[in-house]
C-alpha cells in the first residue's frame, strides 16, 4: 500500500509531538519533529556565542556557520522516540530548557535558517511513510500532503502541560514564565514574514483542550484510516 505523507501543525506545546509519535510507531512511519531541528539551530548559536545579551542574533555570523550545523534522528531503544543530535551528539534533553524555549522564536524566523531546515525537512520526506510536526508543514514543507491536521488547545490548557513537563524534567519553572513564553513564541512563530504558523485551507482542525492522550491518539487514528482508504 503506498505510504502517505502526514502533516502534522500547530500552536506551540498542543501535544502535536505526542500524537505524531505515537501514529507513527503504530503505523510504522518515520516521526520527524520539526521543532527541534530549529532548537538546534538555537543551541548551536547559544554555544558559540551568536545570541548578544539583548537577545539579538548576530544573524550575518550565523548565516556564514548555518553550513556547520548538521541535525539527524536516531531512535532511541529505550523510549522507542528518535532523539535529535546536533553535528552527532545527542542533544535530546538541551533542546527541551526554558533557555532554547525562549530563543528559539527569532532564530526559526531567518529566511536562511528556514531555507536550510525546510531543504533537509522535504529530504527526508521524499519517499513519504512520514509523520512531520511543526509549524508549517502542511502550508510550506509538504504542501501537497495527503493529511493534514491543524491542532490547537487554549493557550491555559497548553502552557500547563508545558509546566508539567518541565517539573518533571527536574525543573523549576514560574508558570506565568511558561505561559508568557508561550504566548510569545505564538505571537512570533504566526507573524514572521517567510512560513508563518497558519492553518493550511486543507487541514482538519482538532482542538484538544479536553481530550485524553488515547482519545486524540484514536481521533488521527481514524483519520488516517479514512485518507489512506
Ligand atoms: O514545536 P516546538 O515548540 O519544539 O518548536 C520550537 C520553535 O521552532 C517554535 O517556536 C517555532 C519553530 N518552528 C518553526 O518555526 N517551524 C516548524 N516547522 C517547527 C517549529
């Protein structure tokens, strides 16, 4: 049966993550998160000193260095989840701080660092068989993608589960902080210039707010069947 492509978008911590990783290991697709490729990018620039203390990227520098960044998956055998690696190491917990949350917004919005993620992004995808999720999946990397969801949940409901996330990676975060953060990452991710967060004309929209993880996970299960029928 031919493998389709699953274009999975979204307002930032929706539980998109989940849903696409969990049909993909029951469908036997490739999962690749989009996100963390652009988290990446952002710890790259943190390690190397390209974010200013204001915040500000020193864009020109980056750009000369965008050719050293390299990002892959391997899955994990543990979690049965691919973990992210930057130029071969894996980097799967320091992608997922406060700190890369809160730079990540303006570095994913560089017309050069979108050209370089969204090239690898549609390389990998070039066979189908693949559930991607991110922010402009279904309206820039895979316009053509036979399914495509849209997922939101308020912004309360969304910046809760982030904090619950973080305590229970050991950290401690202010909640308002997660929630600012959040909101923030929203405003910038839907009002850049080049691939802005927006609902492509052909997703399905599934607003999670108060749906269990088995309820969302038999809800794209369903979809899924019905497309590749
Ligand atoms: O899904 P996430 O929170 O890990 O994504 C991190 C950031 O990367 C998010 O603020 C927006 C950006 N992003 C993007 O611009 N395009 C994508 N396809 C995926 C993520």
């Amino acid at each position: 049966m031919k493998k389709i492509t699953i274009a999975i978008d979204g307002h930032s911590s929706c539980g998109k993550s989940t849903m696409a990783k969990d049909l993909a290991r029951e469908i036997g697709y490739i999962y690749i998160d989009s996100g963390a490729m652009y988290r990446c990018c952002t710890l790259f620039c943190m390690r190397e000193g390209l974010i200013n203390p204001d915040g500000s990227i020193q864009t020109d520098e980056l750009e000369r260095r965008m050719k050293d960044i390299r990002v892959s998956f391997r899955l994990n055998p543990e979690t049965g989840r691919p973990d992210a690696y930057l130029n071969g190491e894996c980097v799967e917990r320091e992608i997922r701080t406060m700190e890369v949350s809160s730079h990540v917004s303006p570095v994913a919005a560089l017309p050069f660092v979108r050209a370089a993620m969204t090239a690898q992004q549609q390389e990998m995808g070039r066979e189908g068989g693949i559930v991607m999720d991110g922010r402009d999946i279904g309206t820039a990397v895979f316009p053509n993608a036979e399914l495509k969801i849209f997922v939101t949940a308020s912004d309360e409901i969304r910046a809760q589960r982030r904090y619950d996330e973080l305590v229970a990676k050991g950290e401690k975060p202010d909640f308002n902080a997660v929630l600012e953060n959040l909101r923030e990452r929203d405003r910038i991710d839907s009002t850049r210039a080049v691939a802005p967060l927006r609902q492509a004309e052909d997703a399905l929209v599934l607003d999670n707010s108060h749906m269990t993880i088995p309820e969302q996970k038999q809800w794209l299960l369903d979809r899924f069947n019905e497309r590749r029928d």
